[in-house]
C-alpha cells in the first residue's frame, strides 16, 4: 500500500508547481503523469511570461531552464488576404533580460519542470493515468491508477490540462460550451538559427513573436501566431470552436494558408516541419473557472480554465505555475494542520488573490466575450484598419482627401455601422481598456 | 487539400489495439452537421460511402478532446497510459 500526504494529477506546470512547493516542505508527494514522460503530451505556442515570477520560484530559472529565446520582440500584426498591418515594439536594451517573455519547446521545458520537483523529494510516475479518485463518505482518499494501483493521500491536486476528468468526477467542473475553448494547431518548422536572426532582426539568442488577427481564421474567430525558438519557427493558428464548427472551416487548412500567406511565407521559406500538433484552449476566462476546491481537493492550471485571453497576449502556463504553487503552499497548510476540509482548502482562493492571479481574471473576465466573440473585431476591423493603411498610400482620389474622408470611405467600403463600431469600441474599451 | 497523414508523420504514437474514441453509429445517422469531420486537426473522422455516417480512426489523435467538445453523443477518453500521441523532444 502506498501513502502520500499529497497526490498531484499531471505533470505539466501547474502540477509540477505544486509538487515542488510540496516536496521542499517535506511532504511526501507524488506527481502522476499518464504520459511516458512529463511534457510528451502537453503543447502551447509557447511564449512563457513573467519571467519574475518564475525566478521566484525557480531559482537560477533564466539560466537553468530550457529557454529557446529570450523576447525582445513582439508584434501585433492586421492581416487581409493580401496586405499586413503590423504595430510593433522591440527593447533594444537587451542585456540577458527580456521585457518579461521567454519562448519554449513544452516537451524539455515541462520535464525540466516536473525534474526540478524530483530534485526537491517529489516522487514521479510516468505512464499513470488516473482512472479514478477514492472517496470514503464523500472524503478524498487517493486514488486509483491504471484500473489497478490504489495510492493513497488526504489530497488532490488535480492539475489534468484541459479535458480535466479528475474535476469533472469531482463535481467541480461546469458543462463545456464550445464558445469558451479555442482549438491551437501548431507546425515547428526548423531553420538555421542565423536564418532566424537575420529575417527577424534578431541578436544572438533574442526572441520575437507575433500575434495576428484578421483573414488568418477566415470567417472564424481567432488569430495566427509566429514564435521563435533557437533553432526553428512555432507557426500557429488559434481558432474559436463554436466559430469553426459553424464556418466548417479545417484548421490545418487555416494553418496552411497562413503559412502561404504572402507576408509569412518568406519567414519560413526553406524550413521543414518537423513537428505538428493541436490543443485545445480554455478561453473562457474568469466566468469559467470551475469551482476551484472542495474538501481534499484543488483544481489548478488549464484544468481551472486559468487560460488568459487579452487580445494582445495569451497567457497560461504562467498562471498554471502560480497556481500550482498556491495549490501546493494550501497543501502543505493542511497537512501539518491535519484539516482537509473544504473550509481549509479554501486557503488556495485566499492564495490566488494574494498573488494577483484572481483578480488578473477578473479584471480581464469580458475580453472572452467581447473581443474573442466579437464578429466584427474579427472579421470586419481588421480588414478596414488595413484599408485605410491602402486608402493613404495609393492615392486613389484627387485632390488628396483629408484623413478624416479617407476613414469615412473605406468604413462604407467594408460596411462598418457607425453605431455598432462605436458600441464595440465601447465593449473593448470596457474589457481591457478601463 | 492539406495532407494532414504527411503532419502526423511528424509525430512518434505508441499505438494501442484497442481505439480510445468510440462513436454511436445511430446519433451519427441523425446528426446533420457532423462537425467532427471537418474539425478534428488530426483527420480521424471521415464520411463513410452511405454518406450518413461518420468512420472515425484514432491511430493519429493528437488528444486535443475537441470531438469530444462538439460531439455530445461520442465517448472519448486519453488512451491507456504509455499509449498515445507523444511530443518529442524536437
């Protein structure tokens, strides 16, 4: 029979977070990943953020950790079918810092992860999958693995990604709805690292990045995005589910027309793909967090929904360590308490406020709904902000028009209602502006 | 056409005999958008020769879960420990 005081549900950051929070305070922990090793099934862009945050709790983390390249870049990019608008920033100041993002392969960065939580005493066991929790008079007491391995512990952390089944038969998840999840399918497309550099304008091992919205998705709501690592391209396109399922649009045809895109094609000119892959995204926001504890058990990570969505930046695995660590710290709390009630396992709520994570959510809790699902922020804009850049250089009126007719134009061109964009200005600006 | 066989060639599976997605021929019959088709990024279901009904594989599943999240009437879960999709370490 095997005992524990704490059992973590997947390796990925926000459950390898938790454990090493756990093991350093002595807990006997154990971290349960169904894949042959940790990060063999886990995929995102993947830009990490707050790079502040990770030094905190990982020490030496921009030396140590599996970093590809350090962003000094960042682009935000209108794309039509034959033009690009891009809005750019770049700190040229680099001296072994970025303005706060790292790029990384998920397969090395979250076995560095869940390595770093072995180091510190957490016991780690690939290829289990947990097929079912324990419960005693509705008290968590472990559970079972593989259809066959009892491993007993008072608590449970279930940091299970996405499809979280361990919450859902906890009772804690809510019902899906495909307007909250966007589907991510991704291609690594190697290039020389020289090559790299030179069509990014970078330096030595600076990053860029990239986040485009417009024709990208079609008809569907969502946006590209352009990643480099070391060595090659993460080249991506996010699509709202709902949104696909009614345009019955394919991603990876999405994902190969962005690629052939006039403006990208030259990025990635000459390179092979030597990877493909999809996941899903939970970008519902606050709204649809599940509830986050109950007695004997935390939710954390993507299996929360703790998936940030802002338009210019999607954030999460910075929030799935966070939250694992404030998993991990309530764990600890409870066990030299001995009280794994759900009043005590509230302290992960009190946790996530403290650090900013909660009320991060819920400033940002209307962008889901007002910029993800807002057709014409998605379909129409783009196009028109695009136009006017078209409208001012190609000088087709004479005399040269002011600016203010040039706009006017080219919003009756791309039939933009007067009423409706200044509501949806009104709608973003509510969201993230104020 | 986008030869999605080519992109999971780039992928290393540990096949298991038995399939983690199961689908139910009878609600297949009475659904008319039959969304799985066209969004699964791994390809795995396709229109069988009646016309009405979905053929689904699972030998390329990328274990994303979105045919789980369109379709209410399929049962899908992660392949058996050790089985499955695996990222390398590229």
């Amino acid at each position: 029979m095997m005992n524990f005081d704490a059992i973590i549900v997947g390796a990925g950051p926000a459950g390898s977070s938790a454990a090493l929070n756990l093991a350093r305070a002595g807990k006997k922990t154990l971290l349960l990943e169904r894949g042959t090793y940790p990060g063999s099934k886990n995929l995102s862009g993947a830009a990490v953020y707050d790079l502040k945050m990770l030094e905190e709790i990982y020490p030496n983390f921009s030396k140590e950790a599996p970093i590809e390249r350090f962003l000094v870049k960042k682009d935000i990019a209108f794309i039509t079918e034959e033009e690009i608008m891009q809005i750019g920033y770049k700190k040229e100041s680099f001296a072994g810092a970025s303005f706060g993002g790292v790029t990384v392969l998920r397969s090395k960065f979250d076995a560095y992860l869940a390595e770093e939580a072995v180091k510190a005493g957490a016991t780690l066991i690939t290829e289990a999958l947990v097929t079912k929790v324990l419960k005693e008079n509705g008290i968590i007491k472990g559970v079972i693995i593989n259809n066959q391995d009892i491993v007993y512990a008072p608590i449970v952390i279930a940091s299970d990604g996405i499809n979280s089944f361990i919450a859902k038969a906890c009772g804690l998840q809510k019902d899906f709805t495909t307007d909250n999840f966007s589907l991510g399918v991704k291609e690594i497309i190697a290039l020389p690292e020289e090559v790299i550099n030179e069509r990014f304008h970078l330096n030595g091992n600076e990053g860029a990045t990239m986040e485009l919205v417009g024709s990208v998705t079609g008809k569907a709501y969502g946006g590209g995005f352009i990643h480099t690592n070391k060595d090659s391209i993460a080249i991506g396109v996010v699509a709202q589910v709902e949104s696909l399922e009614n345009t019955k649009l394919k991603p990876y045809e999405l994902l190969e027309n962005f690629k052939n895109h006039n403006a990208i094609a030259p990025l990635i000119k000459g390179g092979k793909t030597i990877e493909y892959g999809a996941h899903l995204i939970p970008e519902g926001g606050y709204n649809c967090f599940p509830k986050l504890s109950d007695a004997g058990i935390m939710v954390a990570g993507d299996a929360a929904g703790m998936v940030m969505v802002t338009g210019y930046l999607l954030l999460g695995v910075n929030y799935a360590i966070e939250s694992g660590r404030c998993a991990g710290e309530t764990a600890v709390e409870a066990i030299n308490n001995n009280d794994y009630s759900a009043e005590s396992m509230k302290t992960y709520e009190t946790k996530l406020k403290e650090c900013g994570l909660l009320d991060s959510f819920k400033n940002m809790r209307k962008t889901p709904h007002n910029l993800v699902n807002n057709k014409n922020l998605q379909n129409q804009y783009p196009y028109a902000i695009v136009d006017i850049m078209n409208q001012m250089y190609s000088m087709p009126e004479k005399p040269m028009p002011k600016l203010k007719k040039t706009i006017f134009t080219v919003g009756k061109k791309n039939q933009i209602k007067l009423k409706e964009l200044v509501k949806d200005i009104w709608k973003m600006g509510g969201s993230i502006g104020w | 056409m986008v030869n999605v066989a080519e992109k999971l060639y780039t992928l290393s599976y540990e096949i298991d005999a038995k399939s983690h997605i199961i689908i139910d021929e009878k609600a297949c019959l009475k659904c008319d958008k039959k969304p799985c088709l066209n969004i699964c990024p791994a390809e795995m279901f396709t229109l069988a020769s009646d016309g009405k009904t979905v053929v689904n594989s699972y030998e390329g599943c990328l274990e994303c879960g979105t045919c789980y999240l369109v379709c209410k009437t399929l049962s899908w879960s992660y392949p058996r420990a050790g089985y499955g999709v695996n990222f390398r370490k590229v």
